[in-house]
C-alpha cells in the first residue's frame, strides 16, 4: 500500500513537472514567434519586401533554432550572427530580399551553396518543392541537419562538400542561391540552371554585388542589384 502511494505521487510530481516546462516552452515560443513578426514587419516589409510567400516564409521559421544558444536572445535583431567556424547567418533581411529577388515559386526544385546554418534552406523549402544544400565544413553541414531533421523539414537534403561544382546528379535547377561570395561566377553553376531560371549570389573579393543572372534562350542577362558583404566561397574556387 505504501509502495502504491508513493508511486502514484511520484507519477503526480512528474506530470507537474513536465506541465511546468511544457508551459515554459510555450511562452517562449510565443515570445519567439511576436519577435519574429515584429521583425517581419519594422526589417523586411518595411523596406520594401513585398511577396507574400516570402513574408510568410520569415515569419514560419524559427530563426532562433539556427543560432547557437548563446545567441538565442539576438536572433530576430537586424544584423548577422556567428555561428561558429568563422561563419555567418546572413541578416533576416538579406535572406529575404535575396530569396524574393530569385523568384521561387512553388514546385521549384532550389540549389542553395553555403548551407551554414541551414537557415536560408528552410525559407526556402517553406515555399520550392525541394531544397538541395551544399556545404564545405563537415561540422556545419552536420548541425544543420540536425536542426533541419528536428524541425522535420523533409524537403530538404543536406550534403557535404565544395558547391563550386554544383549537384550534377540533381540538376537542372529552377533557381540556383550562393550564399558566400566567389571572385566570379562559377560556370558549372550556370550550366546546372534550368532554361528560364535564376541565380542570385554575391561576386566579389573586399568589395561584392549582389548579382541576379537570368537564363534566357538569348543567354544570361545578369544585373547588380545592391553592394553587399558575405564570407568568401572557399575551395576549388581559390585554386
Ligand atoms: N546560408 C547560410 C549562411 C551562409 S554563410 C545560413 O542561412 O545560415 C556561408 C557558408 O558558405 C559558410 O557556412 C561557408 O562554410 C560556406 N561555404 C564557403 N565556401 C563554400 C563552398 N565552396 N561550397 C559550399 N559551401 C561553402
């Protein structure tokens, strides 16, 4: 009899414990989620991003799940932020503009190089078909896919390695996006880019543009489109 009761309290204390942390949980989601639509609104609409797939996109991911804990409390501020190995999650704006500028559409198969954190890839798998993402640091591309599995994106297959040579075996690509900045475009890039497609990435070396290359049946049209500062594409490229 006594066993009964002291396992019926302790069964008791545990279902409270886990309602208090549950609850905990909640608030903080909740928290997340009114920082994120604040950032939505004052960062990205109000400077001119206007795509309703894109703003929906911003404000379905949980940006503070990308950045290591530490960093949790600045997730949503207007500015990029470490997140190991000398590397960057790119401004909530910048990952915005940028995926706004390449058009995708929904069925759209996107090939993203420099998967860092993995965050721009879940933008992007909120609204393409599929998302292929390469990335050079073992580390970073395995911490990725963590978050990526936690999150239960299935759109999305991570994989290691130099992006210089694209992904020959899942190409062509509806829209192609490099988020560290090569001296020049790289050309297998271009040739993995389905006719009528688009690639936007930064080119450059102290100083970068953000270009936007068009395939068209009359060739590539390319524009600069805005000065920006990403880390640079390393590997092959450098060769
Ligand atoms: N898109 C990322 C941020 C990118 S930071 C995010 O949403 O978090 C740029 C990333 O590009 C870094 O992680 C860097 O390691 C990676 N990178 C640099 N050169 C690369 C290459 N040649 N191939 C693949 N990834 C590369």
């Amino acid at each position: 009899m006594k066993f009964l009761k002291i396992a019926i309290s302790s069964v008791l204390i545990l279902f409270v414990l886990s309602c208090t942390r549950n609850q905990d949980n909640s608030v903080q989601t909740e928290t997340y989620k009114k920082l994120r639509k604040t950032m939505v609104q004052r960062q990205i609409q109000a400077r001119g991003v206007k795509d309703p797939k894109v703003l929906a996109a911003m404000q379905a991911v949980p940006r503070h799940l990308f950045v290591p804990e530490a960093q949790r409390n600045k997730a949503y501020d207007d500015r990029p932020l470490s997140i190991g190995w000398e590397q960057t999650i790119s401004q909530p704006y910048i990952v915005a503009f940028m995926t706004e500028q390449l058009g995708v559409k929904p069925g759209d198969r996107v090939l993203e190089i420099g998967t860092g954190s993995g965050y721009q890839a879940a933008v992007l798998a909120q609204i393409a078909d599929s998302v292929f993402t390469i990335e050079i640091i073992p580390e970073l591309a395995k911490k990725a896919q963590e978050t990526l599995t936690e999150l239960n994106y299935k759109n999305i297959i991570v994989r290691s390695g130099d992006g210089y040579h694209g992904w020959k075996e899942k190409a062509p690509f509806d829209a192609i996006i490099v988020t560290a900045a090569p001296p020049k475009i790289p050309p297998l890039l271009l040739e993995q880019l389905e006719n009528g497609g688009k690639m936007i990435l930064p080119v450059g070396e102290y100083v970068q543009e953000l270009v936007v290359v068009h395939k068209t049946e009359r060739g590539m049209e390319m524009q600069n489109i805005l000065p920006v500062r990403f880390v640079p594409m390393t590997g092959e490229i450098r060769k």
